[in-house]
C-alpha cells in the first residue's frame, strides 16, 4: 500500500527548510575541458590530473565556503564544434559554477562564448591566442602568456642567439599554430628578417617528405614550427632524415615527452629549441604538490600545474565573495592577486596575467627538456 504525503503548510515549510539546507551544502561543481581524447589527450590528462590534485587539497583544507569542489569533465578532442557541445554541457546539465579550460586556442574561442553569455568564469591554463582575452568577455582568464609575447621571446633568440639570417616558418593551420607562426614571424620582421618560407601543413597528417624536400633546397638556419607535438615530431624526423640540419624551434605545444615518442627517439629531437614559462616544477611553492605527484608515480610536467593553479584562482576569488558568483569572483580576480602553486599570480583588466615568463627550453639527447639562457 503506498502512502500518499499531503503537504501541509508546515511540511511545506520543512520540505523548503531542508531544501535550502541541502542547497546551501551543495558542492561547488567545476567544468574541466579539454583534449582527453585524440592525439593532443597528453593535455587533457594533465588538466585533469592538476585541477584533481588542487581540488582534492582544497576541499581538504576545509573548500569553499564550506562547500566541497566537484570536477567535472569534459573531452572536445581539440575540435571547435565538439567543444561548443561540451561547453553547453557543462552549461545547461552539469550546472558548473566555473570552467577550467579549454586548451587548444581554436576550442577555447567558441567554447568561452558559451560560458560568457551563461555568465559563468573560465581559465584557460593553455590557450595562448590574443584574441582569447581581447574580445570584451568579462570572465575570462588565463593562467598562460599570450602568443604575441611568446613570439617575441622566440624570435629575439633567434636573432641574438642563433644568430639566424634564413628562416623558414611553418604552421599546422590552426588558430593556435598558425597564430603562433604570425606572431614570431610579425617579430622577426620588425628586426629585418624576413622568412624565406611561409607554408602550412594540416592537423593530423604524418608525411611531411615534400615539404621538407622544399626546406632543404632552402638551406635555412631555422625552421619554425607553429604547432603541437602530433606533427612536430614526425616533421623534425623527417627533416633529420633528409639531411636538414637547421635548428627546430616550436613554442608551448610541444611541452611533452611524447613529442619524442611522435619523432620516433631522443636522436631526432634532441636540440630542438621551444618556449615556454618558467618551469613551475622549480618554483618554492609547488614543492609539497610536486612530491605528492611524484609520490604517485606522475610527473608534473607541461601544463599539470598551470591546472592547479588554476583552480587554486577560482577556489580564492570564490572563498573571497562569499560563494560562485562569477561576476564577483572575475571582479574580485581583477584586483587581487592569488597565491599559488606556480608562485603569485595577478590578472589585468582583459584577464590576462599582468606578468608572462616565456623562456627557451632544449630538449637532449635523453629525451629531456632543460631552460637554457
């Protein structure tokens, strides 16, 4: 016999209580997306893996407000529509409070218009674009640099270092790579050095031999790459291959050890030259974090502990307006700086971080990267 509940107006009244109660304890639930599947998924595992460490201390530390982080996921596979799926997920059925993420640039640009009209705060630990932070969105933040500050670093070394007169610039097509290739080209060109090759090549493929057959009748001094490991690898590769000995230089997408499995063995890519921030992995602040990953038999490398970081800013600007009010915690973000994993972090009116730290990585011949000056 089922029994039927009449609702009086004092059970009304403790239905509502215990309502707002369960409310009021509810977690705080956090969007992670990225590349968790794909040839770029290294990323998507780095994301996931910093921002589960960070809410794991956070909540231990007593969370939010209160309220514990729940994280989310979120795969969009590096691809534009699939991640404007994945933003109104997180948007409309998993009821995020705010957003880690995206990464790759090309993801990040549709997905955040997602999250602005729904009002909800987003960090980008990876999408370097300018245009990610100069479109007049109010809650959107980066825990990286932007290309154009990149591309200076990139080409000054170039220039001073390498001390390069012949440089040929690739790029994989892409709002990141080709966005970044622009970028460190427009430098070069400021400083009197124009490239002798400008070309791009698509996402995906693997047989680059026509294209470097063109760079070798070049004989450049460098070859710039604007893009990930997926094509990087097998590009440098083939270029050893066929006897181009110029320096290889890319930007912050190759910052993975799987760029030497793509290129087949630490003999191809060692001496490839990159940029990228300051090694969080050296910092003071990140060492109890460090050892907690290693602990568990996971190197903290690439963008691990830009996620951490991550969510250390929205767990602080939310503890500091009182709950996850998007609004308040960019406002708030906007004026104070946050410490945390990667050291003290401040963000400028666009969302931009008010200090970038590019610099120039090598990678050996043990298949490691190392800062170099």
């Amino acid at each position: 016999m089922s029994m039927k509940l009449i609702r009086t107006p004092l059970s009304a009244l403790l239905i509502g209580c215990l309502g707002a109660a369960f409310s009021a304890h509810a977690d705080i639930v956090i969007g992670v997306a990225g590349p968790f599947s794909g040839p770029n998924a290294t990323y998507g595992d780095q994301y996931w893996r910093g921002a589960s460490q960070a809410a794991a201390d956070i909540n231990a530390a007593g969370g939010i407000k209160g309220e514990k982080i729940t994280l989310v996921q979120g795969d969009d596979a590096c691809e534009p529509k699939q991640a404007v799926a994945v933003a109104n997920r997180l948007v409309d059925q998993e009821h995020v409070k705010a957003v880690i993420g995206h990464f790759c640039s090309s993801s990040t640009m549709p997905a955040s218009e997602v999250y602005d009209e729904a009002g909800i705060i987003a960090i980008t630990p990876g999408s370097t674009n300018p245009q990610i932070t100069e479109r007049g969105q109010t809650a959107m933040f980066r825990m990286c640099g932007r290309d154009d500050q990149q591309g200076l670093i990139a080409s000054n070394y170039i220039i001073d270092k390498l001390k390069a007169k012949k440089v040929a610039i690739i790029h994989d097509k892409d709002t990141y790579g080709q966005g970044l290739a622009d970028a460190t080209k427009s430098e070069l060109n400021k400083r009197g050095v124009k490239e002798v090759m400008y070309e791009g090549l698509s996402r995906g493929e693997k047989d680059f031999n026509a294209l470097v057959t063109k760079i070798r009748s070049l004989d450049p001094d460098v070859v710039y790459f604007g893009g990930c490991h997926p094509e990087a690898g097998p590009l440098v590769r083939q270029m050893r291959e066929q006897g181009v000995t110029a320096k290889f230089f890319s930007g912050d997408c190759v910052v993975t050890s799987e760029l030497v499995t793509a290129a087949g063995g630490p003999q191809y890519t060692n001496g490839v030259l990159m940029t990228f921030g300051k090694d969080p992995r050296v910092i003071p602040e990140g060492k109890t974090v460090i050892e907690k990953f290693r602990a568990n038999k996971f190197e903290p490398e690439g963008y691990t502990l830009y996620s951490y970081a991550s969510v250390q800013a929205i767990a602080a600007a939310f503890n500091a307006v009182g709950g996850g009010d998007s609004a308040k915690a960019s406002a708030w973000l906007k004026a104070n700086s946050v410490d945390t994993v990667m050291g003290k972090k401040a963000w400028d009116s666009k969302g931009d971080l008010k200090v970038s730290d590019y610099v120039v990585y090598q990678w050996d011949d043990q298949g490691k990267y190392h800062e170099i000056p």
